[in-house]
C-alpha cells in the first residue's frame, strides 16, 4: 500500500513539472511509454536518434527551436496536412467554407431555405459549380469526420441529387412535389427563416438537446408550409429537410413520426391552385376577359 503510495505521489510531482504545452498530452505518453525514464523513451538520449520516439501523438510534432525564442511556448503543435497512418491527409478547410458561403450554407437550415429561391435552375447550377471546387479542394486530403464544413458539404450534395437531378426511386415522388410546388416555397422563404434555430445550435456536444431542436426546426417547418402550402407539402418539405439537415449534422437524430396539428392547413383545392405558374393565371384571366368581351360585342 506504502509502494501505491509513493508511486502516486511521484505521478502528481512529475505531472506538476510538465510544462503547459507537454501537459496535455500526458495521459498519451503514460499509455505509451509508462514511467520509463526520459533516456529509454528517447532511444538512450542520443541526440542523432530519428523521431521515431517523439513524445507528440500523431499527426503532431514537437514546436521548433524558434517558438522559444519569439517568446512561444514549447511543446507539441498540429502539422497542417500530416498523414495520421496510411490515412490521407487532413485538409484545409478553408476552400471549403469559401464555397460554402457562395450560397449562404451557414447551417443545415440553409440547406433547406435553398428551396425557396427564385430559381432552382440557377441554384442547381451553382452547387453543381461549387461541390466541383470542394471536390477539386479535397483530392488529396480527407476532411475530418466531424469537421462541420465537410458535414454541410454532404448535406448540400445530398440536395443536388434529390432535388438538382431527379433524386433515386424511393424520393421521385417528393422530389417532383417539391418541384411542383415550388411557387408555394418561395412565397414560404420569411417563414422558413424564422423556423431556424440559434447560431451553432448544431454544434453543440449535448446530443439530446441537439435531436430536440431539430425536430422543433422540422415540426416548425411542418406547421408553416401546411398554412400556406397544404399538408401534403408540408409533409413533403418535413422529410426532406429531414434528411438533408441530418445529413449535414454531427450528431445522427432520429426524426420524430408525430406530426404537429394543424387545425386550420390551407386545403388541397386552394394550394394546388397556389402552385399554379403566376403565367398560367395570368392566360385563364385573359381567357375570360375576352369572352365577356366577345358576349357584350355580340349581344351589344
């Protein structure tokens, strides 16, 4: 019990001596090397060893000389585009969210609000245009796994193929009512945008509470599309940004089946005839004005 002791109190002295940078990585060296002195971990402590026995974890190495003499701390520091193993290199993100902030793909919801834009036309031309460069950008590297940036990248890809190209035969028929009503969206995009959460509300490592604001933003996004649009939209327009905002989070939630009520939802009559292109109304307005117009001449 003394040896347990002892062996402890040594622990606390020899971690109270690291310094800052070192410190943060301790739990690293003690699973590797133990407390085996500094000369065994180092390859007897000669100075031409190679860096096989660098005591920075991977895809991390030891600050140069110079941080010291800038007044930096020493220790270990992130090699930008390391390979970790016979992994890829990480990338920089960068290019990524430069792309990105082309269509204002801030957050998952973003994802969703492209489709209350003036042109789905335009809008599919430009992913089309941005996914190429993210994809250019990561040819030789690999995004990290949690990296938010790469998340809403397949978030948006997910978008270009189910609504830019037709989406697979299990969506073709939500893709084609989303198309169908689009006209109903767009006069959705101010509603959309108050369904949004608070900044980063993704971002956070709460799993629980991030599931529940998503399904607020979906349950959200429901209840006003069923007002404007009917409920077989609102439908429609739930499931997909289901999917593509799942796609574009860290954390995998589970879409809630209860649907919210909606006592007053726009009837199917009323919306379908919402959805009519404004050109269409137009012609069928005309059309009867000149038939009034031809009765009053004949009968005139």
């Amino acid at each position: 019990m003394r040896k347990k002791f002892k062996a402890l109190l040594l622990l606390l002295q020899l971690v109270a001596q690291l310094r800052s940078g070192q410190a943060i990585w301790f739990p690293w060296y003690l699973q590797r090397y133990g407390l085996a002195p500094h000369s065994f971990r180092h390859g007897g402590g000669h100075k031409n060893q190679t860096d096989d026995g660098s005591t920075c974890p991977p895809g991390y190495e030891m600050k140069s000389s110079s941080a010291g003499l800038t007044g930096g701390m020493a220790g270990c520091e992130r090699v930008v585009g390391s390979r970790v193993g016979n992994a890829k290199r990480l990338c920089d993100d960068n290019p990524v969210l430069m792309q990105l902030a082309r269509l204002y793909v801030v957050s998952p919801e973003r994802i969703v609000l492209l489709l209350a834009q003036p042109s789905l036309t335009q809008s599919c031309a430009e992913i089309t245009d941005v996914l190429g460069n993210i994809r250019k950008s990561m040819r030789n590297c690999v995004l990290a796994p949690d990296n938010i940036y790469g998340r809403l990248a397949d978030g948006l890809n997910y978008f270009q193929s189910e609504v830019c190209e037709g989406g697979d035969g299990k969506n073709r028929k939500r893709c084609t009512g989303l198309q169908e009503s689009h006209n109903c969206l767009k006069e959705l995009r101010t509603d959309m945008i108050e369904c949004e959460a608070p900044a980063d509300w993704y971002e956070r490592r709460n799993a629980s509470k991030v599931c529940h604001i998503f399904n607020d933003v979906l349950n959200c996004y429901y209840t006003r599309a069923a007002l404007l649009c009917g409920l077989e939209v609102a439908r429609q327009l739930r499931s997909f940004a289901g999917d593509s905002m799942g796609r574009a989070m860290i954390h995998k939630c589970e879409v809630s089946k209860r649907l919210p009520r909606v006592d007053n939802a726009m009837p199917i009559n009323a919306s379908r005839a919402s959805l009519r292109p404004s050109w269409l109304v137009a012609l069928s307005s005309w059309t009867i004005v000149i038939y009034f117009a031809r009765l009053k001449y004949i009968f005139g």
